[in-house]
C-alpha cells in the first residue's frame, strides 16, 4: 500500500526537523497549504515551496537541500511513494499536536538522517572507487548540477538606473516635453554569456571518469542552453572529436551513449598536444576559444611531445578568457603534479582544480560561473 501525497509532504517537513531544521506546527502546515495550491507534481516547485516555508534563517537551507536530495529521488516523479509498514497503523495524515511539535518517531528519524548522510558521502567519494549501483545513484545526482554561465560586456550600452548619462535619450525626452526639463536617463554596457569549451580526455589513463565527465560536460550543455550561453564539448585522446551534437539530447544515458558512439579512440593513448593543436588550428583560433572559458579534464600523463604541449597550451591561454585544467588525482592525499604534461601545462593555466567527485564538480561550476 502506498502513502498518499499528503503523508510523503508532512514525511518530509518530519525529515527536516529531524535534521536540526526548526519546523513548527504552523510552518508544517504552511508547507502543506503552499503545495497543495501549487501542486505537488513539479519538484522544483516543492523545493521551493518548502524552502520558503520550512526554513527560518540561512542556517537551514544546507540542512534543507540535504534532506530534500534524499528524500525526493530526482528520477520519479512527484510525491515519491514509500511502502507502508503494515503493521504500523497510519497517522501520518495528522499533524502533530502543539506540545509534541517537535517529536517524530526515533526510526524514521534515523533512517531519513542515514539516508541524507549516504548521499553526501557518495558527493564526496572517488567515482573511479565507485560500484555499479552507486554510480547510478551518482547519475541522478547530476541533475543538482546547475551552470551560472560567465558573462562578458559587449560594445552596446542599455538602460540602467545609473552609470553613464545617456544624453540622447535625455534629449529626446526633454524634446517630448515641449523642451522642458526631464527625467534623465543613463545608460551602461550590456552583457551576454560567455562561451564555455571542455576538452574531455578520455585515454586510457582516464577510462575510469570519462562516463562522469561526459555526463557533466552534458549537465552544463543543459543548463547552458536554458540559460542561453554556448557549450561546446570536445574528447580527447590520440584523435580530436566534437561531440556537442551528441550531448544535446535531453536524456544523459542517451546522451552518453551517442557520444560513446562517435568517438574512435575510447581508452587508447594520450596525445594531447597534438589534439590540442588540431582543436586550436581548425576551432579555436578561428574564435570558438576567443574569449572563452576553457576547461581541459586531464590527469596529464602525455605520451606525445610535453614540449608541443606546453607549446600549444601558451598558445591557448594567450586566446582564452580563462583557462582551467581539471585533475582527477589533483584532490587525493599526497599527490603532486609530477607528470610531464601537467608540468608543461600549468604555467600556462589559470586555475588547477581537483575533478574526482561530484563536490569537485559543484566546486567547477562556481570557478567557470565566476570566471
């Protein structure tokens, strides 16, 4: 048998409470008003209901998007359905009483706090230490991945309620007004996004994370497009290939699997200043780097020429806006950026982050945004 929705809603504002959330009989009603008003079948729309209502000071929004990742499973639709304990009778459909607000059963207390505590250890853990199973809880966990894209000033001005006087405008307002004095307007220069490139390797040296990158580089194509900036995603290895085209697909499991598809050298050697130079010679000094944030996934072990890497990478840097290169081995304990490509390489970057987990990756996402 399965709870209706108003039991999973009150569930949760239990769940939150449970988590240190301070969740009064009124906010948990509030809560139930706001959704059943709003509907319960958008998650977007619940998370913010919820967070609107729920939560009281800033403090409780880290608790609150916790308990919300696990208790509302990205892949189902809303509300979520749990079976009941037969033997357990129902009350759920009850709000709790003023003087035991702040009392919830000590089970579901626990099993919601370990169910929270599991999906922030598997944010954190190795994707390469990862078994099948996790790996697709991982998947659905990519949805919570959001790109703000970086934005760049253009040579048109608009209107704005302060920065340069904008006497054109003054003045012909001033000329509808029969000459008279009139408000004055000011202006400053528009922005628009700025383009993104990720070059993802996917040799053998980094077979391990591929599937996780190219599910990222597809999150941020999908949250680029919604947001209007362009996202263009490469894979390298010991050949160049565009697999934009392949990762537009709404579905990230087709989308990976099409990307799969079109690359040749999937798990084969590393010759990245090569591909580097092709990508530079046909794409990016054309413009698709001009200006651009590029992200480069590679944990540097070249079998090629480190010196036309570095080459090749200078030559980039000198074209990009901001050049970020993504270690996987970067965030573990002792390591040191020995190998020959990465020696070339970071003289000529500007950030070199860690990319071994979904924290890292979230962590990406604010450099790329602030870049």
């Amino acid at each position: 048998m399965l709870h209706s929705a108003d039991e999973v809603m009150l569930g949760f504002t239990r769940a939150v409470r449970a988590a240190g959330v301070p969740v009064t009989q009124d906010r948990a009603q509030t809560f139930l008003t706001a959704v059943a008003t709003l509907g319960a079948g958008d998650r977007q729309t619940t998370y913010w209901a919820g967070r609107a209502t729920l939560c009281a000071s800033p403090d409780d929004l880290e608790r609150y998007d916790r308990v919300f990742a696990a208790w509302f499973d990205p892949r189902d639709a809303l509300p979520r359905t749990h079976r009941r304990d037969s033997s357990r009778p129902s009350t759920a459909h009850l709000l709790p009483d003023a003087e035991g607000a702040g009392a919830s059963d000590p089970g579901e207390e626990d099993v919601v706090r370990a169910a929270a505590s599991a999906a922030e250890v598997l944010r954190h853990r190795d994707v390469a230490s990862l078994d099948a199973a996790e790996r697709r809880r991982l998947a659905a966990m990519f949805d919570r991945l959001s790109l703000r894209p970086p934005r760049r000033r253009t040579a048109r001005h608009r209107a704005w309620h302060r920065g340069r006087l904008d006497a054109p405008r003054t003045l012909r307002s001033s000329l509808r007004h029969l000459g008279e004095p009139a408000e004055v307007a000011w202006r400053r220069r528009g922005t628009r996004p700025r383009r993104v490139v990720l070059l993802v390797d996917v040799s053998g040296s980094m077979s391990a994370y591929a599937d996780a990158l190219l599910r990222l580089a597809h999150r941020l194509t999908q949250s680029g497009r919604a947001a209007g900036a362009a996202v263009e995603t490469f894979t390298v290895g010991t050949r160049l290939t565009h697999v934009t085209r392949a990762l537009r697909s709404v579905d990230a499991d087709r989308a990976v699997g099409a990307a799969g598809e079109v690359v040749p050298d999937w798990s084969g050697g590393t010759r990245l200043g090569e591909t580097l130079q092709v990508f530079l010679d046909r794409w990016g000094q054309r413009g698709m780097a001009r200006g651009a944030v590029v992200v480069v996934f590679s944990d540097g072990w070249e079998r090629g020429d480190a010196g036309l890497l570095g080459a090749q990478m200078a030559r980039l840097q000198r074209i990009a806006h901001r050049v970020v290169w993504v270690n996987p081995h970067r965030g573990k304990a002792g390591y040191e950026p020995l190998q020959g490509g990465v020696v070339a390489a970071l003289p000529h970057c500007d950030d070199f982050l860690a990319g071994h987990s979904l924290a890292t990756f979230a962590d990406l996402t604010e450099v790329i945004a602030r870049a």
